[in-house]
C-alpha cells in the first residue's frame, strides 16, 4: 500500500522518536532525587511516571511500523497519565489532597467496581467455585469491605471523584485555574477526543481511517506522514508537560530545561516537511504552525 520510501522515512522517525526520548528521560532524575518527596510521595509518582514513559515507547513501536491508529490509541493513554501527573504537582496546597484521592480513593474505588464485575460473572458461571475461576473470586471483596467503602463513597461521591479526575475534568480544572503554567490547555483535547472514538469503535472511529484509505494515492500518504508527524509531536508534548511540571514543584533547576527544548525542537523541525506537504496537497498552501508549548 506505501511506497519503500514511505516505509523507510516512518521507521526512522519512529527510531528517532524513540531513542530521543529514551534519552530524555535522564532529565526527569532530578525531580525523583527531590528532597521534598517523601518516599512513598516518590514512589507513587514515579509508577505514574513510568507508565507514561512505557506507553509512549509502545507507541514509537507502533509508528515505526505504520500502525497509526492504534498508536493513536495508546498516546491518548500517554495524555491522560501526563495530565494526572500535572494535576497532582500542580502546586504544594494541593498536592496531599491529590496525591489521597489518586493513590488511595481512586483506587479504593476501583477495587469496587472490580468487585461488582467479579461478582457478575461469578453468577454466570456454571461452576463458578472451579480452580480455574480462583483468580476471579479473589477479586470479590469481603462482604464487611465492601459494606465500608460503599458506605465511604457513596453515589453522589463516586460520581463527583469521576467527574474531577475524569481527563476533561482535569484539563477544565488546570486550564480554568489561572495558573498561568497552564493556560490553553483546552486545547489538548482534539487528540484525546479522536483516540477516544478509536478506541470505542464507534462511527466516527471506525469511519476515520476508512476515509484516508478511499483517498487518491498522494492525498493518503501525505495524511498519513503528517499523522505520524502529529503522534511523534504529541509524545515530546507530553513528555515535556511532565519534565516541566515536575521541575517547577520541585524547585529543580531549569536550565536544563532548555536543552530539553532544543532537542525536541530541532527533531521536530527535521520533520516539517511533512506537514508541509500535506498542507500543501489538501489546501494549496504550506504554513508552519508553531507546536503549543508550556512555560
């Protein structure tokens, strides 16, 4: 369907990608020495960190063989652990509050609708006391643990926590906050609502990539390589939305910030051209829109 040098250019951009974040993620050593953390503040943040840097790996692999969709998929999940991340460091008074409702009651809630799904298919099952089903009946909490958190979190509760830590939730509270750090952060929901109808199959998802497919050929390629231009963007966007939150909560230096920022500006000028093809097939023109950046 593409072109060798399709297939040549996507690979080593994805490679690029990839091995320049790896890089990268060296800089974020001086937040996790911070003395500020306590240990089990370190600890949390840092699986949430993790998470972030696998699932932005996974992606590069997915664009170096040409599966944009689904990487697609996988960075919005690269979205939502950076904007958990910002939201929790956001600032120091309310940090303890955040880093509760994360670590604990998220989870605690969690344990609950487990428990509820457990419970389901249990009842369901013909022989739901068989060996093989001993995985799912250890997710079934105790009847006196499951009293208590029903009675902690309530509907009105768990509903409220969903609506705040939800990702609209959290990017409405950070942009509306009037942090200036965070100002325009609206607009980082286009990706995440397109991943979303990917991700659900619904009409629009499923239709997306069916409509690139029935284009002409040089209309088709283009989008595909400024897509792939776009994902590659979006990972560094993250990655430094995360760089620079943690730095700012942890009074690190930020000269180092700017070597960050130079790297990533200087692979994704490497790239340009892409975008610029692409403008200039679909619009008859080629502007250069400068990326959104934090501060």
């Amino acid at each position: 369907m593409y072109t060798d040098e399709m297939i040549a250019v996507q690979e080593a951009w994805g490679k690029q990608g990839l091995f320049l974040m790896r890089e990268l993620l060296s800089f974020m050593g001086a937040f996790a020495r911070a003395p500020e953390l306590k240990e089990h503040e370190r600890a949390n943040l840092g699986m949430l960190l993790t998470a972030s840097a696998r699932s932005s790996e996974s992606a590069f692999l997915l664009m170096i063989y040409g599966q944009l969709w689904d990487a697609e998929v996988v960075v919005r999940s690269v979205f939502e652990a950076s904007l958990k991340f910002a939201f929790i460091v956001q600032n120091r008074e309310d940090f303890s509050q955040r880093f509760k409702e994360y670590t604990k009651d998220q989870f605690e809630l969690a344990l609950m609708k487990d428990d509820q799904k457990a419970r389901d298919l249990l009842a369901n099952l013909r022989d739901p006391e068989a060996d093989q089903w001993r995985p799912i009946r250890d997710l079934v909490l105790p009847d006196a643990k499951r009293d208590e958190l029903r009675a902690r979190y309530d509907k009105p509760t768990r509903r409220a926590m969903e609506t705040r830590w939800g990702y609209v939730g959290i990017l409405e509270s950070l942009s509306r906050s009037g942090d200036p750090f965070y100002k325009g952060f609206s607009g980082l929901s286009y990706s995440y609502s397109v991943a979303s109808h990917i991700q659900h199959a619904d009409y629009s998802g499923v239709s997306i990539a069916m409509d690139r497919e029935t284009r002409s050929p040089e209309r088709r390629d283009s989008a595909h390589m400024a897509h792939l231009v776009r994902l590659i963007s979006d990972c560094f966007t993250c990655f430094e939305l995360r760089l620079r939150a943690a730095y700012r909560f942890a009074g690190c230096d930020k000269t180092p910030l700017n070597e960050v920022a130079v790297k990533i500006e200087e692979f994704r000028a490497s790239m340009n051209t892409a975008h610029e093809r692409w403008m200039e097939i679909e619009y008859g023109s080629s502007p250069i829109y400068p990326g959104c950046k934090t501060e």
